[in-house]
C-alpha cells in the first residue's frame, strides 16, 4: 500500500493533477473516487480522460450507470454508482466484467458496490477546503 498526497488549487491545475495520478498509478487501472457531492470527482476525470488521449466530452454517467470513451490507449470506462438501488444492479450491468477487462475504470460513489470491487486499486478521496481541492490517493496493488 502506497499513499499520496495532491493539492490543486485551480482548474487548470487539474489536468498536471491528473498527470501525477497515472504516473502514481503505475499499471493499476481501476480508479475508486470518493467524495462529497460537488468535490469535483467529474472535473478530475473529465481532466485525467484528457491525459489519456479522450477528444469527446466526458461527463457524468448518472442516469446510464456507465458511459464508455474511446482513448489511444482503448476504452475507458466511467461509471457513477450514486443512483443505484443495490449491488445486484451493478453485478446485472457486468461491473465486475469490466473491472477484470485490463481497461481504465474510473469509478464515482464505488461505496454502493464494496463487494464488487477488486482487491487491486487506486482511490481516490477528494477533499474541498476553500480554494483549494486535497486528493489523497492510495494505491492498493
């Protein structure tokens, strides 16, 4: 297990922040954010969707569970879980499927599915205090 510590104070600063995440993230491609609505776990991946080659917009999967990017390196898959009812959803859509597919898996609101989740990952805790946004990773490979 290996932690570290980002702190962006500005938009533009995201998409370095995201930088930094991949190359902490090594070869670990499921992605657990977590945090309060209006953390701006959307705007980090819309930011780290940038930094692996993604030219279509990126925006939050909430009411269709998943939204898929097609990316140099394949697709990358985004999921927002805040609205399901219970795992059973989630398992009826294949998450796990996806999880295992070697692609990115970039996770909103992973706490509905703790069960699925696989014991290899990165979270992803984002933290807003005044201006500036705290995004504690861990790496769990």
């Amino acid at each position: 297990m290996n932690d570290h510590e980002l702190n962006c104070g500005s938009l533009e600063e995201l998409r370095g922040c995201a930088r930094q995440l991949l190359d902490f993230a090594g070869g670990e491609r499921v992605f657990l954010f977590y945090g309060e609505m209006g953390a701006g776990k959307t705007t980090f991946i819309q930011a780290i969707c940038a930094e692996l080659g993604v030219t279509a917009p990126v925006s939050s999967p909430t009411f269709a569970l998943v939204n898929e990017y097609e990316s140099p390196g394949g697709p990358i898959f985004h999921f927002d879980c805040y609205r399901l009812k219970n795992e059973q959803e989630a398992y009826d859509i294949g998450l796990e499927e996806y999880f295992d597919s070697g692609h990115y898996c970039l996770v909103e609101w992973p706490g509905k599915v703790e069960s699925l989740l696989p014991e290899k990952h990165i979270t992803i805790k984002m933290e807003v205090h005044k201006n500036l946004r705290k995004i504690k990773l861990r790496n769990f490979t």
